[in-house]
C-alpha cells in the first residue's frame, strides 16, 4: 500500500469514529463552518470523503440522487458512512485508482493529487465535525505533516474559492496537524 492510502486510512478510520459519537440531538447544532450546522457538514463529510472517495478511485461521476441526499436522516448514517468509507478505500488499494488522472469537472489533475486532496477534505471537515460536536480529531504525526504539505500547496486556490479562510497564527511548536488547520484558517 502506498503513503497516501495510510494517510487516508487513518483519517478515515477517526472520521468514522467521530460520527458514531453524534447524537441524533446535536445534529441541529452549530459548526465553525459558517451557516452549516452540524447535519449540514455531516452530510458534506459523507458525500464527499465517502461517496466522492470512492467515486474518484473509479472514474465514476457521483449519481444526482446522492448529491442531494440527507444521509444523517438515516438512523444508522454513521454505520453506512463507515462501510462506505471502507469500500472508498477498497477502491483506492487496487493500483489502477493511482493511475492517470482525474477529472475534476473540466480539468484533470494527477490521481496522486487527487488522493492527497482528499486526506485534506477527510481531516480538515472531520476535525470540523469533532469541533462542533465536543470531540477530538487526532491523527498520526505523519499523516499531520502529509497534511500540511497539502494544504499548503492548495491553500491558494482553497482560498479562492472560500473553502479556506485566512492562516491562523500558532506556535512555532505545535504539532503538524495543528499548523495545517491553522494553515487553512482553522482556529486549532
């Protein structure tokens, strides 16, 4: 297996236990995402680090259906998150998903760069669930300094497109994971 897919693995095996830790209450909540609340960014988390995970390592577009869908009216969302999360990975194991590239909808980028992406979305929103529902985020202190470099090659066009906010000033001693959300404008 190769490092992007350890880097994915673990932050998707801590994005899966962060969800089967929120009550069907605290769905409602507020986020640090501005105007999503906490069912609104569990539904981006899914759709995108799970369904969109694996639909990238299969050249697949996502189906309309799923696009729209509120999968936390589920009541078991996070259990389904989960076996998603694990079948995107199956997908991203077989050697061909690292092949070539993908199409982003108008533009195509190195699959290798497209995983790496993908770490950052898995991370960054998950962190962001764990925030808004009272938990941690903790990842491998590879996989935080895989993180920072994605995210500091990315934050410009991130930036551009209002995912990122402004960089967030930390301590010259914090931990990788902690200067990527920074990086990205999170508050760690």
């Amino acid at each position: 297996m190769n490092e992007i897919h350890t880097h994915l693995t673990a932050c998707a095996a801590e994005a899966a236990r962060v969800t089967r830790a929120i009550t069907a209450e605290r769905l409602a909540g507020p986020t640090g995402c501005p105007d999503w609340t906490v069912r609104e960014l569990a539904n981006h988390l899914v759709l995108y680090t799970a369904h969109g995970l694996e639909h990238r390592a299969l050249r697949t577009e996502l189906p309309a259906e799923t696009v729209g869908r509120d999968f936390t009216a589920d009541t078991d969302w996070p259990e389904r998150y989960a076996d998603r999360l694990d079948r995107a990975l199956a997908a991203w194991a077989k050697p061909e998903a690292w092949d070539g590239d993908i199409d982003l909808g108008g533009s195509e980028m190195p699959a290798p760069e497209v995983a790496g992406m993908l770490v950052a979305e898995l991370a960054l929103h998950g962190w962001d669930l764990a925030r808004a529902t009272d938990q941690d985020f903790a990842v491998p202190e590879e996989t935080g300094a895989y993180l920072l470099d994605v995210v500091e090659r990315y934050a410009d066009v991130y930036r551009e497109y209002e995912g990122f906010a402004a960089p967030v000033a930390v301590p010259a001693e914090a931990t990788a994971f902690t200067r990527a959300l920074a990086a990205s404008g999170r508050t760690p």
